[in-house]
C-alpha cells in the first residue's frame, strides 16, 4: 500500500495476532454465500473471520493486568502497542472485507462508503476525530506527475463535498442498475471523480483503491479478491501519478480527457490478472510432481494456516521421521516456511 513499507510476512504475523484466518480449499463460492455461482475448478475461496466489537483487543496497553497489578492468565487477549504502519495495515485490511460484504449488494450508499472510512482508521488513535465523516477542512492535493515541479489541484471545497458525493452515488447507482456501461469503465470514471472529490480529511487514496476493489467485485471480476493491484500501483508509482493528473486537470471542462486514467487503470487490472494466472499455474507446477503425502500436507497448511508435524501426525498416521523427511523437503523448496525453535516449530505456506 502506499506509503507503507512493512513485508508481507510481518503483516501476515500481524494478522494472524489480531484475526483467526481459515483456508479452506476445493470450497467453490455459492449462490447461496456469494450471490453469483462459482466453478469448482475455478479460485478457491478464502474465507475470513474477523472477531466481534466485543471480542476486540485493546492494544493501547502491552499485556493485560488485574486491579492488584498482577498480569491476568494467558488465555485472556494480550494487548499489544502497534506502530502507526501497522495500525493502517489493520485498518486497510478490515475496509477490505467490508468492501467485499459491500459488493455482495446491487448499488452502493453513502452510508456504506463512510463505513469503508470509519473501518479504514478504526485502529489509528490520531484518525478518530474525522474516521468516517466528510472532510471538516478545505484541502489541497499534492500532484505528483512531475515531482520537480509538483502542482496542487484544490478539492471540493467542505460545503459543496456531501451534494457531490450524494450526486456520483445516485450517478453510480443509475449506471449499476441499467447496465449501458462496462463494469470496469465504471470503476475507473467513478474513482477519478471519487479522487477529484477527495471528500476525507485523511485516507482518499486508500478508500479510492478500496472503492475500485469494490466496484470491481461487484462487476463480477471476484478473481481480483485473491490478487491485488497495490504493489502494481506502487511499482509504476511515476505512470500513477502522470495519468492520475493528465485526466484529472480536464475534469472541469465541459470534455474531460479519460483516456490517460482509463488506460493505465485497465492496464493495470490487466497485469494483476495476470500475475494471478501465472502464480496459479506456478503452484500447480509444484503439486503435480509431489508425493501424495506432501501434497496432503501443504493443503493441511493451505487449510489450518499453520501446522505442526503432530497435527499432520494425527490427522493421517504417518510415521514421523517420514513427515520429517517430507517437511524438510517443503521447506528447501521454498514451499513452506519453518518458524519457532525445539518443540515450538511449526510451519506456514511460503
């Protein structure tokens, strides 16, 4: 994401502390689940399980302690300090998965687009004064299309922000509902003019990458839940921002020049489906030629997370110093990585 620089094996730590996260293979989307009907042989899904308001955990402390000043038993949630990084992360993470309960719907509110902002800066202390709320104070944004020379193009001011917003809504809702345009033409004339808008204090550009996340899933490419368009954005940061302001600086004329915007954005769903593809048919390239009882234990892994040779143990009754073989062949594979020391190791997919 932008400007945040943590590895993915950190926020995959991060998130397995703050959320339980179930894999489950050979789990076709439903009608039922999902509202459109997905092939078997197609993506598997993901299933993700967020714990109640009530179940949260306070991180404003680093463990928990009792009245007497004595630390409370193990199995009560630890609080934790996160960095700012971290706390985005989090947030970003969270927007997501609403944004995905979201796109289930036929149009989208602006009730659900304030959610998406509250959910997004729910875990940054400093953000709680506007999380989910219209900008309170007139912005600037800083384009960076040439970044010797950068120009600063003047928002919506705060007064006329809700009507705009109200009226690309209502514009978007009549698009869904007729069907006269390309979903993904959608999307990319709806996040330009969501940017144009900038209606938050803080967050427009994560909301706007969330928001075409959205629009896309609602469109019907589902595909683009198991891919992400962050790193390709990040990667081609310089095209971004280049396109971003030769489309955005013609918004107010009465023929506003889309091509730029809708070429890099196209492009770039392009290039994420893919990376998609080709990381599919690598894994398949690395099951094809494993032992069953290999290929059993990285589904165990796709499946649970993380995994222990004892849980292997139990669930197929094989011998251990043979599942140790096999381990140990995963992970100089580069399939699995190994975590923990002595009788605290256990293993997550690479």
């Amino acid at each position: 994401m932008a400007g945040i620089s943590i590895q993915d094996q950190e926020i995959s730590t991060l998130l397995d502390q703050q959320h339980p996260i179930s894999y489950r293979s050979n789990a076709p989307l439903t009608k039922k689940n999902r509202g459109n009907p997905i092939n078997s042989d197609e993506l598997n899904s993901i299933h993700l399980t967020s714990p109640s308001d009530d179940q949260q955990i306070d991180k404003t402390q680093p463990f928990q302690m009792s009245e007497f000043g004595e630390k409370t038993n193990r199995e009560e949630p630890i609080k934790r300090f996160y960095s700012a990084e971290e706390n985005e992360a989090l947030g970003y993470f969270e927007a997501l998965n609403l944004a995905w309960e979201f796109s289930k719907g036929p149009t989208l509110s602006l009730d659900q687009i304030l959610a998406l902002h509250q959910k997004l800066m729910s875990h940054s202390p400093k953000d709680g004064w506007h999380s989910g709320k219209f900008k309170i104070s007139a912005t600037s944004w800083k384009l960076m299309g040439n970044k010797e020379l950068p120009r600063y193009f003047e928002t919506t001011s705060t007064d006329e922000t809700p009507l705009r917003m109200g009226n690309l809504v209502n514009w978007l809702n009549v698009e869904l509902e007729q069907q006269r345009t390309h979903p993904l033409i959608l999307t990319a004339v709806f996040t330009m003019t969501f940017l144009e808008i900038h209606p938050f204090q803080d967050g427009n550009g994560r909301m706007g990458r969330i928001l075409t996340k959205l629009l896309a899933w609602q469109g019907g490419y589902l595909h683009t839940r198991y891919s992400s368009l962050d790193p390709i954005l990040e990667s081609e940061q310089s095209e971004y921002f280049i396109n971003v302001e030769q489309t955005l600086l013609t918004l107010q004329r009465d023929v506003p020049d889309w091509e730029a915007w809708l070429q890099f954005l196209l492009g770039a769903f392009l290039k994420e489906t893919q990376q998609l593809s080709a990381q599919l048919s690598g894994e398949r390239k690395n099951f094809a030629p494993l032992p069953q009882l290999a290929a059993q234990i990285l589904d165990m892994a796709r499946n649970q997370g993380r995994l222990t040779i004892g849980d292997v143990i139990k669930a197929t009754g094989g011998n251990r110093n043979t599942l140790k073989l096999h381990f140990k062949t995963l992970v100089t594979k580069g399939m699995l990585i190994k975590e923990g020391l002595g009788a605290g190791v256990w293993y997550h997919l690479s």
